[in-house]
C-alpha cells in the first residue's frame, strides 16, 4: 500500500539535513548568542536562525499553502485555520550545542488536523537521522527501530533532561529509577523510539515544536506519548505551550502515571 506521506517525508529528510549542515558548520566555532529570557535562558545564535531560514525555504518551496509553526519564526494565528501545519525546532538543545555536548538535533514535523503524521530529527554531529510516521513505521538511517520492551521499573532506563537534574526536579525519584543525563527533549524522544532508552517525562511546560517531531517518532515505533495528566496530544493549538510530557516505550506508561501519583505529581482517580 502506497504510503500517504512519502512527498512530505522527502522534504522534511532533505530539510533537516540541510539545516544540519548549517548546524555543523556552525559548531565548536564562535557563535554569536542572544537570549530570549533573563538569566541566560533559552539561547539562540546563528545556528538556530540559519537553519530555521533553511528548513522554511524547503517546506514553503513544496508546500506553499501549508501553515507553519517554528520556535524561530514570529507566530501567525494562520496557521489556526490550516489543515496541514509544519512544526519546527531547527536546533533543540541550544544549551549542548554551545557546550559541545552532541546531544541536539534538527526538528521537522507535520501535524494534520492536530496530529502529528510524520516526524524527522537529525543530529549532524553523530549523523543520525530518525525519521518516523504512525503507519509506516520508525527508521534509524535506513534501518527500522522500535521501542524497547522493557515492563518493569526497576529496571528502565530514564532519560533526563540536565538543567531540570540541576533544579533538583528528578531527586525524588532518583531512590526507584534508573536515571541518564541526557540533551534536548527531542533528543530522548528519539532515542526512546529507537528502543536506545525506555521513558522520560517532564513536569516542566514544553513547546510544541520542542516535541511534535518526537511524539510522531514514539507513534510510530510503537510507543506511547501524552502531556503529563495522561492526555492525548493535539498540535496546531492556540496556545503551544504544554504542560509537560510523559514519553515511554508504552510497557511503562502506566507504571510512569503510578510513579508520578504516588509522588504527588499527577491527579488521583475523582
């Protein structure tokens, strides 16, 4: 059976290498940076905008009537009445890119009709590239992967982000879980879809474009993604900022909810 999205998936494959060339290039070089919030929070640098302007002349050159939401591009309420939305980071993980650490990567995803059908990321300094589409399935390079078997929380492997590790966020869950520092939330995202780690969850509010490329990844290699209440996901909202995430191999997803009630982070049963 033919796939419905192979058109979309070229150019997103092409697009977020492209952007990753502009990444690499860019990398262990000095890069002018500027933040978006006090406290040298939320960085952006030449990198970020270069390969935001790549990926958007890849996606508008093929798709001109589809709408577009990026973290480096000004909102436009447009795109609230688009059936299709292309939603994208074109550096997530900021932070360990200016570090050095290669944990980042480039984000390009489509959402239709408030879900996400197809996501790619790329990291150009370890050259990978997932790329994944509820339906067809989850792709290391040209190689499929799928989600970990893993059932029992003792044995997991948690991937956690670095600045909420600092903030003490993981501390009480660190005595009945595996925890990994880890970069960018797609990053782990990703990383649980090839079956690389098994769960990750965050209480912190993300954006859409920091996980829509992953939850089309989780989808697609069999996994199971929802906000941090257990919620469905829907993209292409009004308001882009969710309230955080909980990303497992689907084994785990009810033993996460259980972790996170018992530690007073997720609603009791009304």
């Amino acid at each position: 059976m033919e796939f419905p999205w192979q058109r979309e998936w070229s150019v997103a494959v092409e697009a977020a290498r492209a952007a990753g060339d502009v990444v690499r290039h860019y990398y262990r070089r000095k890069v002018t940076v500027r933040y978006k919030e006090a406290g040298k929070h939320n960085p952006v640098s030449e990198a970020d905008l270069e390969a935001n302007r790549v990926i958007e002349s890849y996606v508008r050159a093929a798709f001109p009537d589809d709408g577009w939401l990026s973290e480096e591009t000004r909102d436009s309420p447009d795109r609230l009445n688009k059936h299709r939305v292309w939603i994208v980071d074109p550096l997530d993980g900021s932070r360990e890119f200016l570090e050095h650490i290669p944990e980042f990567v480039v984000c390009v995803a489509l959402s239709v009709d408030g879900n996400p059908v197809l996501g790619v990321e790329y990291n150009p300094i370890r050259g990978e590239l997932f790329a994944g589409a509820p339906g067809r399935g989850a792709f290391l390079g040209d190689e499929p992967v799928k989600v970990s078997p893993t059932d029992d929380l003792a044995r997991a492997r948690f991937l956690a982000s670095r600045s909420e590790n600092e903030r003490g966020e993981w501390d009480e869950f660190k005595p009945e879980i595996q925890v990994e520092l880890t970069g960018s939330v797609a990053y782990k995202l990703a990383l649980i879809a090839a079956g690389r780690a098994d769960a990750t969850f965050s209480l912190t509010p993300k954006n859409e474009w920091d996980i829509c490329a992953g939850a089309a990844l989780i989808e697609a290699a069999g996994g199971r993604m929802t906000d941090r209440y257990g919620r469905r996901l829907r993209f292409n909202q009004q308001e882009t900022r969710l309230p955080g995430i909980i990303a497992t191999n689907g084994a785990l997803h009810g033993a996460v909810i259980d972790l996170l009630r018992r530690h007073g982070k997720f609603p009791s049963p009304s």
